[in-house]
C-alpha cells in the first residue's frame, strides 16, 4: 500500500460514477485541483450535509480550479438516486470492493452509537494539479465541509 503522505503522488484510481461512467483521478492531472473526499453512504443525514455543501459550492470551487469527486462503498445505482434527490452536480464514484479507500488508508475500525464496524473514515484529500497530496483533513464536520475546503483551496500557491 501507498504511504498516504503530504507531498506525495496522490494514489491513482479509476471507478465509475453515478452515471456508471469511468473517472480516472490522471484525467484531472495538469488541468484541476481535486477535492476527493470519503463519505460513508450515500442518502443518509451527514452524508447529505456534506454533499449539499459541495453542490452549492460549485461556482467557488470552480474559480479556484477545483473540482469534487465523492467516494463511497455504494453501488453505482444508489448513487445515482443520491445525485437526483439532491440535485447534485459532481460525479459520485462507486468504490464497493473498497479497494480505492484501502489506498487512501480510509478503511478501518469505526465506532457509531456503541458498536464497532468497519467502514469508511470520512477523510478529504486536496490533491493539487500536480497530481500531489496538498491537505488531508480528517476531523470533518460536515456543515462545514465545503468552506473549510474552500479556505484549504484559496491557499494554494
């Protein structure tokens, strides 16, 4: 496994979105700055928290050159119902092998009301138009989310 690290190469990836298309993380390479951010499934409270903040987001992060790219263990069905309930207009990436989460050290242990589970670490990465690691936010609130990632995008050089 890749060590997960600032400044290096930010492990590459290729999953299909909602609309069961291919996503390669190379494909933004050289031309945008990538929010790649883990969420544990889609359609529930914090998930949708978290994601609405993105959408409407978009304007923001595009004059920064930055796009959102959200992974989860869903099937790609599930996503797609995610995306039309909340209107959302950035790709949802099926990972339900969890392969892409096991390269981004975002599988593990979990703790949720009590009991103990496996499952994704919500964990957000910036990745710079070089391809590298720039930010891993880990203690995300999902309020939040989307102006903390903004204030971590406005200080890129």
């Amino acid at each position: 496994m890749a060590s997960i690290k600032l400044g290096n190469l930010a492990p590459s990836f290729t999953l299909l979105d909602q609309h069961g298309m291919q996503t390669k993380l190379s494909d933004y390479k050289g031309k945008k700055n990538v929010v790649l951010y883990f969420y544990p499934k889609a359609m529930t409270p914090g998930c949708t928290v978290q994601a609405c903040g993105l959408r409407d987001s978009k304007n923001q992060l595009a004059k920064l050159d930055a796009v959102a790219l959200g992974i989860s263990p869903d099937p790609v069905k599930r996503l797609a119902k995610f995306e039309e309930k909340e209107d959302l207009n950035f790709s949802l990436l099926a990972d339900e092998d969890h392969s892409v989460a096991d390269k981004y050290a975002v599988w593990g242990m979990k703790k949720f009301m009590g009991r103990e589970y496996i499952g994704i670490i919500r964990t957000s990465f910036i990745i710079d138009k070089r391809g590298r690691l720039v930010h891993i936010m880990d203690k995300i609130k999902t309020k939040s989310h989307h102006d903390d990632v903004l204030e971590l995008l406005n200080a890129l050089p």
